[in-house]
C-alpha cells in the first residue's frame, strides 16, 4: 500500500533534515529544518520560471533587515509552544487580517523568546550557526557557529538559554550572546527538537547503526546527565512532558517514563509511530498511528495507558493534533475537523484541507503543502480569515512548495518554507 500523500511528503522532508542538506512539516514540523535554496536553483513561480544566476536572487530581499517591521510581541519558545507539544498560546492573539510583510534568506523554522527570534541560519551565513534575530526585521543580533551537519531546527528556549539537537548531539547556547555554554554526549539518530520542562532537557533519539533509540535527559544548567532510558524500538520525534512523566513515540508504541527517575511507567503498543510526536493536555496523551490505509488518532489516559477512544476518518493526514480547550484540531482530506476531547466526536469541520499547526486564541494555522491559512476557530464550514500561497522553487530536479515551519506570536506569523522566510503582520492601512 502507497503511503498517504502527507506520508510521502514527511518522509521526504525527514530524509533531507536528516541527512544535513538545506534543512520539518507542509511536512511533519519537529524532524527539521529546511532553508531558502542557493541562488544558483531555478524558481518556478505560476508556470513561471526565473533562470538561476550567482548573484543576488531578486525574488528575495537581498538581505536583512526587512522593511516594514513587524509589530511582534509575545513568544512561541519551542516548535510546539509548550513542553506539552499542544501547539496552543491561550494568551496571545493571533492575525485575524494579515499580509506578508517582506521575505528574507533567513534559515530555517523559528523561536521567539525574550524579545528576540532564534533560528538556524540561511545559506549565506553558516549553516551550522544559530542566530539569534530581532523579531521585528530579522537583522541578525549575533550567531554561533555549531557544526557543519544537521541541526534539528526550531531551538527550544527557556530561562536564557537556548537548546538545540544536532543529529549526534545536543549544544546549550546563552540566549543573549555569542556563547555556548555546554554540549552533550553523542547520540546518533536525533531528528527531533529538545523539550526542556522544570529545568531538564529531554532528547530523543531514534538511533543509528550501532547506537540505540535512547531518551535522555540532562541537567539544564550544567549539562550533566541525569539518566536514560533506552526505548529499544526506534524513534524521531520530540518528547512531550506533563505531570512529572515524559511521553515518546515509537516503532513499538507510545513509552510513558517516570520524569525524575527515567524509568519505565508503561507501553501503548497499539500506537506505534516512530515519526509521531505525542501531545499532552489534561490527563491525556493524544498519538496519531501510522496505519497501511487510514492513519489513527489515539487519545489515550497518561496515567495508565487505558485507551479512551480512537477516531480513524479517511485522509487523517498523520501529523500531531493541535489541543485547546476542550479541543482537537487534526486534519483530513475533507478539511481541518475539531474533535470533542472527551470522546472523540466530531464537532465541526473548518473550511479547506489542510493541516492544523497551531492555534493562537482564537486564530488556528494551518498548512497545506506550500499555503498558510489563518482560520477562524469559531467558525464552522467556512472559516478561513486569510491566506498566503508560497512560491514554487526547483532544486536539482525537484519541483515543490513546501511550508517548513511556522510560528505565530502576537502581532506576526513567521514562516519557513521553501521559496524563503516570510514575515506576515497585520494588514496595513
């Protein structure tokens, strides 16, 4: 049986994000990051086709920083929002009327912290850099240099630091300078982002050769370990942690593990998925299970492992829900479907396919290959405020227009994606 079209295209993206190359999710968003081509690609834009030179590439701001300037606030300090990986800010507003700003070669998907964006750089810098931006206009701040292989890109950040996974390792960076202040010990196979929750670090890693799946957690300022769990069965996505237990999913289903200690609470072998990113809210962890035909959303009890209810709609796109209130939002092939949390029914269907990848008040993001779109979560059938279509761009002998990552603050939304990095901000008058 062919994979679903969302699948295919993850797989993708995690083959490219693992192997380093210009750098996750519209393919799945922890695996990694993917930045703007070199000049020296043809753009395809509309049928149109921009023949590719070694000079500035005039379908992009030749450089930082970009004009007009945002009127960003808030945070998104982690590619999910929270160490539950709900991907849901109750307290910010999100852009019920917006419009691209500018368009930069800025690197890979974001975090906003402290007044400040944090990313893997573009092409024209260091690839293995972070840098560290301001959230207005982009113009870069400062940037560490890390390694030249893949990094998992967004960082996460918390208390003035910024953690970020290579896929060997884990580096610890100062969120205000030009420092990195401690680098983990090697584990091959890392593709998702680091979760940092009551001053750990959690990273998960799949694997490679002759190393195994492990999760494992470190002291948050020092960098010391604090132990490790070997999951046994591989696995690339981000940890979630709530209620003092971390949450992984793979190959041979979802592993609930005792936060302070590191050990074994239970196994969910029905919902396996070594690329599937658990979400954690209000006593339930919510996994979506690769199936041969229709893949399967799981909302299972974090304290037992007891299977609450399973919603297996056709086209359910594979990618982690986004939980608000009462809340899951997944996306089909009928459109993005907002389920009632408590049993799994199916409440309303938002307008357009696509696939929910954040929702900040009452404003939900959602992605469908290269297209962002801003809806209403009130709204019911037709409840698309605005969106966005990307530009096509060819690389070798790929044509795509793909969205990366995005990450919605108060007053912006920040987008990676193939053809560049977008700024959108409110419309101007």
């Amino acid at each position: 049986m062919v994979p679903s079209r969302s699948r295919r295209a993850f797989l993708r993206a995690v083959t490219v994000g693992s192997l380093g190359l210009a750098g996750c999710t519209g393919e799945r968003r922890p695996v990694g990051s993917t930045t703007t081509p070199p000049p020296s690609t043809t753009a395809t834009t509309d049928g149109e086709t921009t023949a590719g030179t070694t000079g500035p590439d005039e379908r992009v701001t030749e450089t930082p920083p970009g004009a007009p300037a945002l009127p960003a606030s808030g945070e998104w300090p982690t590619y999910r929002f929270d160490a539950r990986n709900t991907g849901y800010n109750p307290d910010g507003d999100g852009l019920r009327d917006g419009e691209q700003y500018w368009r930069l070669r800025a690197g890979g998907p974001a975090s906003v912290s402290d007044d400040a964006l944090f990313n893997v750089s573009g092409y024209e810098r260091d690839e293995g850099a972070l840098t560290r931006r301001d959230p207005g206009t982009l113009s870069v701040r400062s940037a560490t240099g890390l390694v030249g292989y893949g990094i998992n890109s967004p960082p996460t950040v918390a208390d003035g630091r910024v953690f970020v996974t290579t896929f060997v390792e884990a580096f610890c960076l100062a969120a205000d300078r030009d420092e990195v202040l401690w680098r983990g010990p090697e584990m091959d196979g890392i593709h998702g982002a680091p979760t940092v929750s009551d001053d750990t670090v959690f990273v998960n890693s799949g694997g490679y050769q002759s190393v195994p799946a492990q999760l494992r957690a470190f002291d948050a300022a020092s960098g010391d370990q604090r132990w490790r769990y070997d999951t046994e069965s591989e696995s690339k996505s981000a940890p979630a942690v709530a209620d003092g237990r971390v949450f992984v999913v793979a190959r041979d289903g979802l592993h609930a593990i005792d936060a302070a200690t590191g050990a074994g609470l239970f196994v969910v072998g029905d919902a396996g998925d070594e690329w599937s990113a658990p979400v954690v809210a209000d006593g339930t962890v919510y996994v979506v299970a690769y199936r041969d035909e229709d893949d399967e959303l799981f909302a299972i009890d974090a304290a037992d492992g007891t299977v609450h209810w399973r919603f297996q709609p056709s086209g359910l796109d594979g990618e982690p829900p986004v939980v608000a209130d009462g809340t899951v939002y997944v996306g089909t092939d009928r459109g993005v479907v907002a389920l009632d949390s408590s049993d799994g029914t199916r409440t309303t269907t938002l307008g357009n396919q696509g696939t929910p990848v954040a929702r900040v008040g009452d404003v939900i993001y959602a992605t469908d290959r290269g297209t962002l779109f801003a809806l209403d979560a009130e709204g019911d059938g037709e409840g698309v405020l605005w969106s966005h279509r990307t530009e096509q761009v060819q690389i070798e002998d790929t044509i795509g227009r793909n969205i990366y990552g995005v990450t919605p603050v108060d007053g912006a939304v920040y987008v990676s994606a193939r053809d560049a990095f977008h700024g959108f901000g409110p419309v101007l008058s």
